[in-house]
C-alpha cells in the first residue's frame, strides 16, 4: 500500500468516429444469475502498447488489490493482521464486475529461511488464482513490501528521542534479509519510511550486501516456474513502491532498475516450457508521494510484455492533494508508459475518508480510466483490526478505504461499502475485440474481430443500442449483466 496514509506521505528526501445503423436491444430478463465463471479468461499480452489476450482483444484490467495472504508484523498480539481469503471475497469481487485481484505475497513467507521456498505458502495462492479464476477473475501476484519487511519495527523498550517515535513492523523482506546495520528504527510523526533503519536496508539490497537481492531474484524465479503455464495469473509486479535507499532520485531509479532487469531474466528463464507473463513495474515510493518521480532507464526494461504500473494516488493521498490533479496524474503516468512503449495500468488507487463524500472523486477517477482505455487495482479489499495501517498510530477504528468494512477490534464483517462499491462497480467492456476507440460513462467503441465481453451492474436490465454486434446476448448474472456477442469490424454500444 502507499506510504503511511494519510497528507504526511513523507518528504523523502526532499476512434475514429463510427457511423451505423443503430439496433435497439430488447431481449427478455432471465430471472437466474448466471455463475460469473462463464467470463473467458484467455492468457494476456501486450500488443502494440496495450494490454490483449491472444484472441487479439483489448482487456481492461479492473479490480482491487487483496491482502489477505500477505504476512504482515503482529503489532498488536490481540488483534489479527490478516483477514481470511475465502471463495466468497472472489464471490464478492465478481458480483462488482471485477476481472482481476492484485494478489499481495510475501518474500517473508515465500523464504523464511535463506535458500528455503514454502510450498505450503504457494498452494495458498494457488487455491487463490484457482478460485479468482473460477470467478472470471485474472490474478496479478505483487510481491508486497511496506517500508521493507516485519523486523523493521522499534523493539520494545526502545526510547526514541523527541520528537520521533517508534516505528512500527510492516511486510516484505524476511528478518535475515534485513541489513539495518544498527541504524535507528525511530521515525518522524510515525511516518516509516522516515525511518532510517528503512533507508539503510533498501540500499543493502540494491547494493545486493550478502547476496540478498539474488535471494528475492532466485524466489521470483521459483515462483514463476509454479505459475509458467497459468493464463488465470495475468503477471507478476516485481516489488511494491521500492523505497530509493540512499541514494539521489536519479541514481535510486537506475539501481531500482537494475533489479528490475534481473527478475525479468530470471522470471523468463523459469518459465521455459510455459509462456511469458506480463511483468508489472513500479518507479520508487516518491511518486505514490507526490506523483511524479526520476524513472529507471529503459535500457533495464526492454522485455516486450513489461507494463508501467505507478500508484496514482493524485487528488487523494500524496502530499499535495490538489497538484498534480487527477487529469495531471493520468498525464503524468501516461508520458511515462510511453517512454517504455508499455501499457498503463495503476497496481494501487483509493480514497480513505468518507465514502460518501468522496464517491464523486472515485467517479471522476473512473471517468479518467475510461478516457485513456486502461485498469487498475482498488486500494483495498479488506483490512484487518491488526493490519500495520490500522494499527500505527494505536488508532484500529481508523477507516481504511476498503471495499469490504470490518468492525475493530470486534473483526465483525460489515459487508460491502456502498459508497465506494457503486463507482467501482460501473459497466465497462471487460474485453474488446481489437482497438478501443472510445470508452465512457454511456458506452464504448471500437474496431476488431472476436468476442465481445462486457460488464453492466444492477438488477434491472441495462437498456442498450448496439451496432456492429452479431449474437448478441445480454446474461443476468450475478450482481449484475453479462453482455456477449461476434464483431466483425466497427462496432459500438451505448447505454441509455
């Protein structure tokens, strides 16, 4: 997740237009949802800049992260750090339309101990792509870090100086991969990545100090090698908003990409007798903060299914809520992708405070999705009582911006968010054939042959005018409608 939530996230350091005769589409409501695991789930690709499937249709990814298989610090020993993952969040997910999850996994559980590799860790998230699968959903696997690993939290009975205070445990490296070298562990205002035991570890592991960078390059690999012929997995995100170390933002991009090269190596070597994966990858931590930030060098990621992934938090969480804009964070991220030749898609974006009061900043985010024809991944599905986030400030009622409300400490299961969840839910084209023209709130168009998938929520059946659309078939499912049908050329719909 972004920084420490909240305004403090850190001072670092310092188509063509298509004309045809409109069909009204009038067909009778099917009084039974349909199992959501009828939505097809070909492997993806990228082709010419933009994330397909090998039927050659354009996917839009969206969806929301899950946390519920990370392995998180145990700050507080009476309250769970995680929730359970269970069939019916996937159940959940699909009943919004949802057609991915970005899956966080933990280097910590994936190799406890140095060289070990957990395969009762992997069937965990094998049971998870298995049953998002079933759901019509992709899994995009996150190898999650929050300000670097568990063991980075203030040992009790530590004082720290005013006016810092003691940093709390997070998620990512093992304990024996964290090279703090002594450094303090205290932060600023509690923000973590302040911390400069953070700092110093990051920078041992782009410096690979006792070889542990190999160590998470070599788990890469054997994660890969179990999923190399897995189509449900969409691709592997090389590690969550890396923190720059040390090191000035120019040089922090070029070692960030240094890494980044050699899990790419390493991931496609492993997936010899399978076929290649999208690989996800982020700039460091400063632009979930402010935006914007100094990028790898291109040189270090060549591979031709890479695809940019910034955390676009703007006009929500980083430091300035106003600047850049959400318009201006799309630009910004746009410029970016294209420096790389990559598609776009945002692996993390939220709001955190009142549902209601920011629904119309959601809708506005989503109107920026449609406008430039690319996915993302909802900052989150649910949180724990003794999730890191909740837990930092002493403060476990603290809303998190999930989709999924729990009561804390009870744990008690409130149910879906409305004010959230109704954005989130919109009808959108979850795969078009060919290019993407136009998407927006009232419809979609483009040009392409193949099957046409699209998602419409509610329980009254959508009103649509269609062209270009043969075998056309509007499903209740559950939540909402799934909409089906042959293209074979210019096509669009529109909703009234």
């Amino acid at each position: 997740m972004s920084w420490s939530r909240g305004r403090a996230l850190l001072r670092i350091v310092a188509a063509p237009v298509l004309v045809a005769a409109t069909v009204a589409l009038q067909m009778p409501a099917q009084a039974a949802a349909t199992p959501a695991s009828d939505w097809t789930l070909p492997r993806v690709t990228v082709t010419d800049g933009t994330i397909t499937d090998v039927t050659g249709r354009t996917v839009l990814l969206r969806g929301a992260n899950v946390n519920q298989l990370n392995d998180y610090a145990q700050n507080d020993p009476s309250l769970p750090a995680t929730a359970p993952l269970e069939r019916a969040d996937f159940t959940r997910m699909a009943s919004l339309g949802f057609n991915v999850a970005r899956l966080t996994v933990a280097w910590s559980a994936l190799e406890p101990t140095p060289g070990a590799f957990d395969e009762a860790y992997v069937a965990r998230i094998r049971e998870a792509v298995r049953e998002a699968a079933d759901h019509g959903i992709y899994t995009v696997l996150d190898m999650h870090q929050d300000a670097w690993g568990k063991a980075v939290g203030t040992p009790e009975g530590v004082a720290c100086p005013s006016p810092l205070k003691p940093g709390v445990g997070w998620d990512g490296a093992p304990a024996w991969a964290t090279l703090t070298d002594g450094w303090s562990t205290c932060t600023l205002g509690g923000i973590r990545e302040t911390s400069p035991a953070v700092a110093r570890s990051f920078q041992n592991f782009y410096d690979d100090a006792k070889g542990i960078q190999g160590h998470l390059v070599n788990t890469w690999a054997r994660l890969a090698a179990r999923f190399a012929d897995e189509p449900a997995v969409a691709g592997y995100d090389l590690l969550n908003e890396p923190n720059p170390g040390l090191r000035d933002p120019v040089t922090a991009a070029d070692q960030i990409g240094r890494y980044y090269q050699r899990a790419i190596a390493a991931i496609r070597q492993a997936e010899q007798g399978g076929f290649p994966h999208l690989v996800f990858f982020e700039p460091s931590a400063i632009w979930s903060a402010f935006g914007v930030d100094a990028l790898p060098p291109p040189r270090y990621l060549d591979d031709p299914l890479v695809v940019f992934s910034p955390h676009l938090y703007s006009g929500s969480i980083n430091v300035s809520s106003d600047i850049p804009s959400i318009e201006d964070g799309f630009r910004l991220a746009l410029d970016g992708a294209a420096r790389y030749g990559a598609p776009l898609w945002t692996g993390e974006w939220g709001w955190f405070g009142d549902p209601s009061a920011d629904a119309d900043q959601v809708d506005r985010f989503v109107d920026a999705m449609n406008k430039h024809r690319i996915g993302g991944a909802w900052w989150s599905w649910t949180q724990a009582c003794g999730d890191p986030h909740a837990v930092r400030d002493g403060n476990t009622h603290k809303p998190q911006g999930n989709l999924n409300k729990i009561d804390c400490p009870s744990g008690l299961q409130l149910g879906l968010v409305d004010g959230f969840a109704r954005p989130l839910s919109r009808a959108y084209p979850r795969a078009a054939p060919g290019a993407l023209a136009e998407v927006t709130s009232n419809g979609f168009a483009g040009t392409g042959t193949g099957r046409l998938e699209a998602w419409y929520p509610g329980t009254e059946q959508p009103d649509l005018d269609t062209s270009g659309v043969a075998d056309l078939d509007l499903t209740r499912v559950d939540g909402g409608w799934r909409l089906t049908g042959n293209t074979t050329g210019a096509y669009r719909v529109t909703q009234h």
